[in-house]
C-alpha cells in the first residue's frame, strides 16, 4: 500500500533587497545625470561668461569658473543708455501677460463652440482653422502689418499683442479636449435651465484649470520669445522687447559678449521660473487630461 506523503510547501519567495533594486536602476540614474549634464551645460555656460570681463570670455584659455566674479555686467547692462533693456524687459512682460490670458480664453471659446455647439458649417470652420497652420508665416507676414499699420499699430503695444491673440494651434487642442468632456455634466446644467454659455462659464470651464494653465503657459513663453513681429512693429526704442534689446548687443560692427550673456540670462530668468511653476500643469494639459473619464 502507498502511503502519501504531503508534498513539502513551497520556499517563500525572497523580495530583492534595496542593494538588487538600486543595482537594477543603476544605469537609468547614470542616464539621467548624464543628460542632465547635458542640458545644464548651456546654461552653466551663460552664467559663467556673464560674470566674466570681455577678456576672459575671449580668451583661448579655457577656465572652469570667473576669477574675479564681474558683477558689474549686470550693472552695465541697465545702464546703457542706447540699449533699454529695463523698459524693454517691462514691454515684454506687458505683452506676455495680456497674450497669455486672453489669447487662452479665446481658444478655449472658439474650441469649445467647435466642439460642443452644433450649427450648419462647424466642420468647415474646423477646416479653416486646422488649413491656417499648413499656411507659412512669412506669407500673412507682410498683409497683417499692413492692416496693423493702417490701423495706427506701429510702435503700440496693442499692435504687438493684437495678431497673437488667436492661435489656430490653441484652438484645436481645446477642440479635441472638450470632445473628450463628460457629457453628462453639460445635460445637467441644462437641466437646470443653464444655456451654452451658462455651461461653459458655470461648469465647463472650471472644470478646464489644467489644459487652461498648460497652454497659457505655452502662450506666455511663446510671446517671451517672439522677435520678428516685435521687431517689425516696434521701430522705436520705446517699443523694443527684450529679445529686440538683446539683440543690439551682436552686431555686425562690434560684439558685447559679457553683455550678451548677462542680458540673456536677465531675459531667460521669468521662462525658467514659468516652466518651473507649469511644467505639472503642461503635461497633464498636453495630454488632455483635465478630467477623468
């Protein structure tokens, strides 16, 4: 007669200890560092050449850190009196703040009207809107400031900011994310006797605060950095953006590399801090993820 004999349980499965796991992610954090390196290198460049004189930036001599600091280029830089960069600083500002905003809010109406709003000729619209980005800039170029300028917008702040307000780009990820909105949040303002703006205003766009943030974000650092039209538009002095004002200092004639520099990392300060604050809010935004589903 067999006589069984219970089967011995199996051995306990060990959990790798932190020594395995951290050996594990190793070369990710070795990756990381390195393209952290990478990308930190510009800007540890621009802040050692901005603290130095116009000798040791031009000099063959490589050297790791300035010696002495030169903090007068920061002074310098404010004080030319043919280059404005503080009133030009502040133009830019100016025209960043107010593009922002309103130029978000208007792609968030125009998207949301698209998308939710049915009436005859939507999807034409659609179409132009979507066509408008396949058209090269340097074609509406010369047309929008010719009805800017016969409107009185030359060396405005209004004729600066005025073209940038609506974004064929802005519009159409509004679109695509107010597609995706639960429907059954606009039917129960509807219910209680809300009509489209009603819902929009009341529980659409609260409900928006992450794409909203993320593309005005995106409008902010675009207009920061805009330089043709700026440059078209604002002939005077007085109208200068700071990117126009750091301009002045590479010319064809002469080259002010520590101004330069100092000027670029003056300039380039409120983008790090904005992406800093929105770097959260611009990719749950560019993803479309305001609401769970």
């Amino acid at each position: 007669m067999a006589v069984l004999t219970p089967e011995a349980p199996p051995a306990p499965v060990r959990p790798a200890g932190p020594g395995r796991r951290g050996w594990g992610r190793a070369p990710k954090y070795v990756l990381a560092g390195v393209l952290v390196l990478v990308f930190l290198t510009p800007f540890y460049i621009m802040v050692r050449n901005a603290l130095m004189t116009r000798p040791q930036v031009s000099s063959p001599d490589w050297s790791w850190l300035p010696d002495p600091l030169s903090w007068v280029n920061f002074h310098d830089l404010f004080a030319d009196p043919s280059v404005p960069m503080g009133h030009a600083l502040l133009n830019s500002l100016v025209i960043a703040v107010i593009t922002a905003p309103v130029g978000t809010m208007f792609g968030s109406m125009a998207g949301y009207a698209l998308a939710r709003i049915d009436v005859p000729g939507r999807r034409a619209v659609f179409t132009y809107v979507l066509v408008t980005l396949m058209i090269p800039q340097s074609v509406t170029f010369v047309p929008t400031f010719v009805v800017v300028g016969a409107m009185g917008g030359v060396n405005t702040t209004w004729g600066i900011i005025a073209p940038n307000l609506f974004s064929a780009f802005t519009v159409i990820l509004f679109r695509n994310f107010y597609l995706r909105f639960p429907a059954e949040i606009e039917e129960a303002g509807r219910l209680d006797g809300l009509g489209y703006l009603g819902v929009y205003r009341r529980l659409v766009l609260p409900n928006s605060g992450s794409m909203i943030a993320s593309l005005g974000a995106l409008m902010f650092i675009e207009s920061w950095n805009s330089f043709l039209w700026p440059l078209v538009i604002g002939q005077d002095p007085s109208s200068w953006t700071a990117q126009i004002a750091l301009s002045t200092f590479l010319t064809a004639q002469t080259i002010n590399l520590p101004a330069l520099f100092a000027g670029a990392l003056v300039t380039i300060a409120p983008l790090v801090a904005m992406f800093l604050v929105a770097q959260r809010f611009i990719v749950r935004g560019i993803a479309a993820s305001g609401l769970k589903e």
